[in-house]
C-alpha cells in the first residue's frame, strides 16, 4: 500500500514502480553486515543511519518540492534550519521546568512545543522570503542562485544579531538521554524519537501529496506548471505554500538537527545545505521519493564508513553522489518533465 | 592614447568617472609603500591585489560565460597550498615557487577540466551543487591530509631570498622607505596582477570571449550558430581555475603561509560571490572597483561602524545592528539590492550615468 501511494508521490508516470533504488538501499544496509562483524553494532549503527537519514530527509523535502514545482532552487534553504535549530534553544531554554524533569511525558512536551515554534518562526520567515527574496527571480536561474546566497548570509548575520555568533549548547531533555540496550545493541533514545518523527512527516507528506486535492494539485504542478494554469488553480499560491511548508519542515529538521548535534551555530545552515544539496541530487531534483532514498543512503552510509574507515567517511556522501550519478545521471528517480 | 587602447584590448572604461577612479587605484596601489606606510596598509593593498585577479577570474566565469560555480576558491588553494608545500618540501628558493607554481596549474587544470567535462553539459543550478559539494571535499580534503597540507594550522614556508623581509635590496632608505623583501614581494604581486588582469581583458575581449557571451545570453542560439557550447564553457573553466590558482600562488608568497581559513574557507567564496556582485558582472574593470572597495570596508569599515556603535551603545536592537561584527549584514543587503536593483553593478551604473550624459 504504502509502495503504491510513493510510486505515486514520486511523480514519475511510469507503468511500473521502479523497486531498484530501494533495493540497492536494502543491499547497502546488509552488505555493510558482513563488513561490520558484530550484529548488534550493526544495529546500532543502522538506526543511527536511519535518524540520521530521515532528519536530513524532512530538511531536504523541502527544498526538493519547492525545486520540483517552481523550479527554484532556493540556496537560502540553510538559513530556515538554522532558524528553527536557534529557535528550539530559546524555547528549550525557557522551559527548563519541563526539560529538566525526569519524566517523559513533559520532556516530549518541550521538544513538541520548541518543534512547533520553530515550524511557525521558519514558515513566516519562509513566507516573506519568498514574497521578497524568491518571487522577482522566477525563471532566472543564474539570479536565483544569487539571490537567495545572498539572503542566506543576510539571513545568517541576523541570526547573529539576535542570539550572538557564538555556539549554543541544545543539550537533550532527561529522560531522551542514554540509550536503550537489546542484548549488545545499543540504541540511543534520542535515535528512536527521530525516527519516528521522520516516519510520521513521510508518512504525512506521502498523504498529503496521494490522497489530497492540494497534494494532487502539487505533483501535477511538477509535472506541468502551464496546464495546472490553464485549468484556472492559482499556481503562485500553491506555490507560496509549498514553500511555507517547505521552510517549516527545515525548521522541524533544525530542531532535530540541532537536538542531534546537541549544539548549534550560525553556520549549520552553511554545513547542512552541502549534505542536502547532495542528498536532492542523489534522489533526483524534485523527487520527494527519491530524496527520502538518497537521504538514508547518504545517513546509512555515513554511518557505516564513519565506523569502518572514519577517514573515509568524510567523503562517502561525494563518493556516494558520484557512484549514483555514474549509474543514473539524472538521480534516482529522475523527474521526466525536466 | 592609441597605445593605451592595445594595451586594454580596446575595452575602455568608458565612463569618466570610472576612468577617474581606476587611474586612482592604479596610481595608489602602485606607490602604495610610499604612500600608506605601515604594515597594515601594506597587506591591505597587497589583499587588493591578489583579489583583482581572483575576482576577475570568477567574473570570467560568471560574469561573462554564465556559469555559477562554487569550487572557485579550491583552484585558489591549490594555489596556495602548491606554492606553500614546494617551499617546505623542496626548501625555499626560485625552484620551489617554480615547481610549486607549475605543479599547482596543472592539478587545478586537470580538475576543472574533469568537472567541467563532468557537470556543464547539464543545467546552471546543477553545476552550482556541484561544486558546491566538491568544495566542500576538498576543504575537508585539504585538513584531513595534514602530514601533507598542514591540516588546519597550515604551512607556514620561507620565501627566495630576494622575497624575504630581512632582505634589505638598499643600504640607503629610498623616500624615506626601507626597500626590504617585503616591498620587493609587493612590486612582484603588483607587477603580476596587471599584467593577469589585461591577460583577461585580453581573452574577454577577443573573439573567443563574444562565445563566451553568446553563451551567456543564449546558448542554444550559440549551438545553432555553430558553436559548442560545452567545449566553449569547459575552456572558459578550465581558463578561471588557471587564473585563480595563479592568486593563490601570488597570495601564498605575500603571507608566507598558507592555511585552510586564508584560502579555502567558503566565507572567501562569499566574498568573491559579493565582490562581482556589487562591483560588476561582466566587466572586468568591475573586478577592480568592487575589491579595493571591498576589502577596504573589511579593514576599515569595521572602524567606522565601532564609531556608530558607541552612539548608538544604549539603543538595545540598533546598536546590535550596527556593531562592527555585523559588518557582512550591511554588504549581504547591498549585495541583494543590487542583484534586483543594478545586476551591472557599479561599473554597469557608471557606464548607464554617461550615457545620459549629453557629451
């Protein structure tokens, strides 16, 4: 069920779904067993790469939507992870009472209510980036790129205006500290939270885009902006959604990012949007499915050579990239109309 | 007059007051230790000059061929870090920097050829994440290979001889200035930088630059014509990345030193990215414009911010604003207004007020 509403999501009109990116995924994750030895340090490490996979996956979605309905590639994109990632300290700050507890209920509590803030704080930011920044440059791409460059390092001083340029600690509440043992396996509890959470927006936006009017609206805007036009949708107020939600969901991410970090600075956004860059051009640019692919490949992979070969691992996301540019040239799930 | 127009490849500036202001810059950069003594205002000029050059290599990329790339300061590392591991590994002497120098141009040759070849068939925004991602490889490249580069402290080297600053090139002070190594090295990057510069003006302004051009504006019309356009902009990379890795090597023989944050750093790929910017895309006499001032208001801009920041000390919100920290905040806005307001920039506004002139 859920193959057939992502076939669907991925926007491709293809007659059958097309399974081999998934399961080169599958082959990554089990192909590095052999390679790590101990079972239960490769479950460890496999749920470290799917959180950290899925939290790139809710920042990149964005971007990747935004690209695959307007064809704008918003090079600001870090600045609205940052914002939600400054965001959560603040409110995180604020509500000691309830992350100092060392119960569960008002540590999650806390992270909903910086979560929340961070998603509104970065779709209003996002709104009026768009309205200022984005919407002048349509269709320009060599002013797009620059545009929004520039509103990231205007985006990023600000930030430093208001909470200083120095680092902030985002230490996690109590009871999300530590991990939870299976025999040998550790698994961090903070891993679990965000997978769950990245489940959840996947699973939100496979809906969202498969079963809804407005998600139909979108992927048919993907696929031919001029004939959704002509059928008379206002195609830049769908389009200023996306983008609203598209920032909010990076705010989402920074806070994840952030909590994951356990620290943050003015220049995530700087550090994060290499990591998304590659993870959109790994998926396909504008493909929701494919980004979800690419991001827990390059989460997998990070993870496994960041315990084989830590030197290496620096450069597994490139390599990554690389290897399935060589193999597919327009990404995964390449996005037909482009 | 004539003469003057062969050697600027018969591109003036064609404005009075840019004329005005590049003689300035010229005649003040060429008798900068005479004029500004000291060893700030020293190095001020000879940033200046290493900026020119990267500046205008990017412009040749940017402003005149189209083409976004984020990869520019790898090629201007490699530049550096040529020169800076020749000068440790082989002792420093006119050799070294040869080698170095030599070594550098083809590495960055081989690269760009290999992106360019790779990535430029395809479509701007994807070259752009491109190289975004490979900058981003090598920077960490560069800091992970520390028995070779340093890693993030960096190579500190000896220059020649005649380069360094204890060498003294005359007993007596010369206008009342000491000719030690370090001016020598000035005149040498001086020297350099003009002569790079009027290269380019050279390449922008023969008939392979029109291509370039006509690419830029329209590159499937550029095809048809006849002209192919992958072969044209892979050259006009792989030309850039030559020039860069050339400021590199000229920036490494000023500091003596070469390190991640001096030459790699992707906040100097912003910089460059505001510099052609605000200066001028496609012109290069942008290049000069828009680095003097740029690195001016780096230097001393913070200055005259501290200086409203006192005023502005109990105003809780402003004078966060303006504290000479934020000094990038007032140029990223600079920055977006003039991509909307004035994508020529400087130079381009200068040429637009005399053609109103009535002369």
């Amino acid at each position: 069920m859920n193959a057939v509403s992502a076939a669907a999501a991925s926007a491709i009109p293809e007659a059958g779904f097309d399974w081999r990116p998934i399961a080169l995924l599958a082959a990554l994750a089990l192909g590095a067993l052999p390679l790590v030895g101990s079972p239960s340090t490769w479950v460890t490490l496999t749920v470290a790469g799917l959180a950290m996979g899925l939290i790139v996956f809710i920042i990149a979605s964005g971007l990747t939507l935004v690209f695959g309905l307007m064809d704008v590639l918003n090079f600001g994109h870090g600045v609205f992870i940052a914002v939600g990632a400054f965001v959560a300290t603040s409110v995180m700050g604020g509500m000691a009472g309830w992350t100092m507890s060392p119960q569960l209920l008002p540590n999650l509590g806390a992270i909903f209510v910086a979560m929340l803030a961070a998603m509104t704080v970065a779709g209003a930011i996002g709104f009026a980036f768009e309205r200022v920044i984005v919407r002048p440059v349509y269709g320009q791409h060599l002013k797009q790129i620059l545009i929004t460059m520039g509103g990231m390092i205007v985006g990023e001083e600000i930030i430093k205006v208001i909470w200083g340029p120095q680092q902030i600690p985002l230490p996690l509440p109590e009871s999300l500290r530590g991990a939870f043992l299976f025999g040998d396996a550790a698994i961090e509890k903070y891993r679990v939270l965000a997978v769950v959470v990245g489940l959840l927006v996947f699973a939100a936006m496979l809906w969202v885009l498969g079963r809804t009017k407005v998600g139909l609206l979108v992927r048919a805007g993907v696929q031919d902006r001029e004939m959704v036009e002509s059928l008379g949708y206002r195609i830049e107020r769908l389009f200023t959604g996306v983008f609203v939600v598209g920032s909010a969901l990076a705010g989402l991410g920074g806070v994840l990012w952030g909590l994951y970090q356990q620290s943050v600075v003015p220049q995530i956004g700087a550090q994060v949007n290499v990591l998304i860059f590659i993870v959109i051009i790994i998926g396909g640019l504008g493909s929701t499915l494919g980004c979800f692919v690419g991001a827990l490949m390059v989460g997998l992979l990070a993870n496994y050579t960041g315990f084989l070969a830590p030197k290496v691992a620096l450069f597994s996301n490139i390599g990554l990239m690389v290897a399935v540019l060589l193999w597919r040239p327009q990404g995964l799930y390449p996005v037909t109309s482009r | 007059m004539n003469a003057l127009n062969r050697l600027l490849s018969h591109d003036l500036p064609k404005s009075r007051w840019l004329a005005a202001a590049l003689v300035l810059i010229v005649i003040a950069l060429a008798l900068a230790p005479f004029l500004f003594p000291g060893a700030k205002a020293l190095s001020v000029a000879a940033k200046m000059l290493v900026f020119i050059v990267l500046v205008a290599s990017f412009d040749l990329l940017l402003g005149y061929t189209g083409i976004v790339s984020f990869a520019h300061t790898m090629f201007f590392g490699i530049g550096a870090y040529g020169m800076a591991i020749a000068s440790t590994r082989l002792g420093e002497g006119w050799f070294a920097v040869a080698a170095g120098l030599a070594a550098a141009l083809a590495v960055s040759l081989l690269l760009s050829l290999v992106i360019g070849l790779f990535s430029l068939r395809v479509k701007a925004i994807f070259y752009a994440m491109i190289t975004l991602a490979v900058a981003a490889a090598f920077q960490t490249l560069a800091s992970q290979l520390s028995d070779f580069t340093g890693g993030e402290d960096g190579l500190s080297f000896k220059n020649p001889t005649l380069l360094s600053p204890s060498f003294e090139a005359l007993a007596e002070p010369l206008f009342g200035l000491a000719i030690d190594g370090k001016v020598i090295t000035y005149y040498l990057l001086f020297v350099a930088a003009a002569l790079l510069f009027l290269l380019m003006l050279r390449i922008v302004n023969s008939p392979f630059g029109r291509v370039l051009q006509a690419i830029r504006e329209n590159d499937f019309r550029a095809e048809a014509i006849g002209f192919r356009s992958v072969v044209y902009r892979t050259l006009s990379n792989v030309l850039a990345a030559l020039f860069a890795t050339v400021a590199g090597a000229l920036l490494a023989l000023w500091l003596r030193y070469t390190g991640p944050d001096t030459t790699l750093s992707f906040e100097i790929m912003l910089d460059i990215l505001l510099i052609v910017v605000i200066g001028g895309m496609g012109t290069l006499y942008g290049a000069i414009v828009g680095s003097v001032l740029f690195v001016l208001a780096q230097n001393y801009l913070q200055d005259l911010l501290k200086l409203g920041a006192t005023a502005l000390e109990g105003v809780p919100l402003l004078g966060a604003v303006v504290t000479p920290d934020r000094w990038l905040l007032w140029l990223g806005v600079l920055f977006v207004l003039s991509v909307y307001h004035f994508p020529t920039g400087i130079v381009g506004r200068l040429r637009a007020a005399r053609g109103a002139d009535p002369r």
